[in-house]
C-alpha cells in the first residue's frame, strides 16, 4: 500500500463547477498535510495547508482534513480553465519526520 | 509564500561532463533542504535530503557519489551532477523547508539534457 494515495485522473470538470480531490494517507502519526499545484513543465506550488481537523478555506480552495479517517481533500469552487494542472496530495510527520511523502497526483482538466 | 530559487533553469551538457545546481532560500533560513528528481508524466521522487553543517541523507538506490549535495549555509545547497549520462536527464527541483510553519517551498526546477 503507498503510503499517500491519489486518484490519478484525469479529473474532468466544467468551468465554473466544483471539483473534488481526495487523498488518503497510511501513516495515523502524520501532522501536517498540503496541497500542491504543478503546472506541465513546471515545479509544485503550495496552495493548501491544513494541520487540524475540519475545513480550512483560501479564497477558491477549501482543504478539509479528516485525521480518524485518514484523508485529506481539496474542492475547487467555480474551477476555471487556469486551475488545469496536477495536484499533489503531501503529507509531513510521523515516521517520515520533516520529510514529505508526495501521492502520486491528481489531474485537472477544467473544460470552458 | 517564501521564495526558493534554482539556478539554472535548464542545461544541456554532454556526456561525461558534471553540472552543478543551485538552490537558495531567498527569505528565510533553511536547516533542511530537499531533491527531487521527476520524469515526464511521473510524480516527484525524492533523491536526498540535504542538512546544513551535516552529510546528506541518500534515499535508497540513489548514489551519493554521483549526486553531490553540498549544504554549506542556512540558505544554499547544491546539487552536482557528476559524470552525466543521457540516463540522468530529468527535470530536478529543490525545496527548502520553512522550519517556523513547516511548510515545503520549492525551487522552480532545472531541466537538465545529457547529450
């Protein structure tokens, strides 16, 4: 089993509709949770993050954390073409320490 | 968000040859500095971690006398690239790590081509 998962995708969603992103980790010890946005060719960039349980909001992007379960999501509301990337699902703590553990990515097609 | 920059950007080098990268926390001070390495359509895949004053910490499968880290300083560490093959080509990238928030920022990434 990875230790963070992620739907692959593609995720395909219309413009001005919400999506949805799920990750779920194996690690119960882990303490802080991000989300990242990387564009083809290029690096990731931080959006989210979440270290309690619940709902935490910036402006489009709500990351909620549910730690009993062991998963962490991402909604995107009134996706836009622009939000078209893949989004990595890390996680920090527990056995890992400091060191992120990345899921494999979700892809996003917004479609106009 | 805090910025991390990598030097260069992209390079093309030919076989045999050793290409070194930088990486630089621009306003913060990083103890702990992160490689990745990532193909095309793959996920990142951590190479080593990179502690300043300390030796660096090789994930497994990845040689530590190919790849030189180098931590000397709070805001700079190096990656070098040493005797490149076609093999080594990839898109590499940096990260530092905020120790206040602990939150990861990354560098914007050095596509390197072995000839």
């Amino acid at each position: 089993q990875k230790e963070v998962e992620q739907n692959s995708g593609p995720l395909s969603v219309p413009e001005g509709a919400i999506a949805s992103l799920n990750c779920t980790y194996s690690d119960r010890g882990s303490q802080s949770f991000f989300w990242y946005r990387q564009y083809s060719g290029k690096s990731p960039e931080l959006i989210m993050f979440i270290y309690s349980n619940g709902d935490k909001e910036d402006g489009r992007f709500t990351a909620q954390l549910n730690k009993a379960s062991q998963y962490v999501s991402l909604l995107i509301r009134d996706s836009q073409p622009s939000d078209s990337a893949t989004y990595l699902c890390a996680v920090n703590g527990g056995a890992a320490g400091n060191k992120l553990t990345f899921g494999g990515g979700t892809r996003v097609l917004v479609k106009p | 968000g805090a910025v991390v920059s990598q030097h260069p950007s992209w390079v093309i080098c030919k076989s045999g040859t050793s290409v070194k990268i930088e990486c630089r926390s621009l306003d913060f001070q990083a103890t702990t500095m992160f490689w990745y390495r990532q193909f095309p359509k793959q996920s990142l895949m951590l190479m080593a971690t990179s502690n300043e004053g300390s030796k660096a910490t090789y994930e497994q499968g990845v040689e530590k006398d190919k790849f030189l880290i180098n931590h000397a300083s709070l805001t700079l560490s190096t990656l070098t690239v040493t005797s490149a093959h076609p093999e080594d080509s990839s898109f590499y990238i940096c990260s530092a790590l905020e120790t206040k928030g602990e939150k990861l920022f990354f560098g914007s990434g050095t596509q390197l081509s072995v000839l």
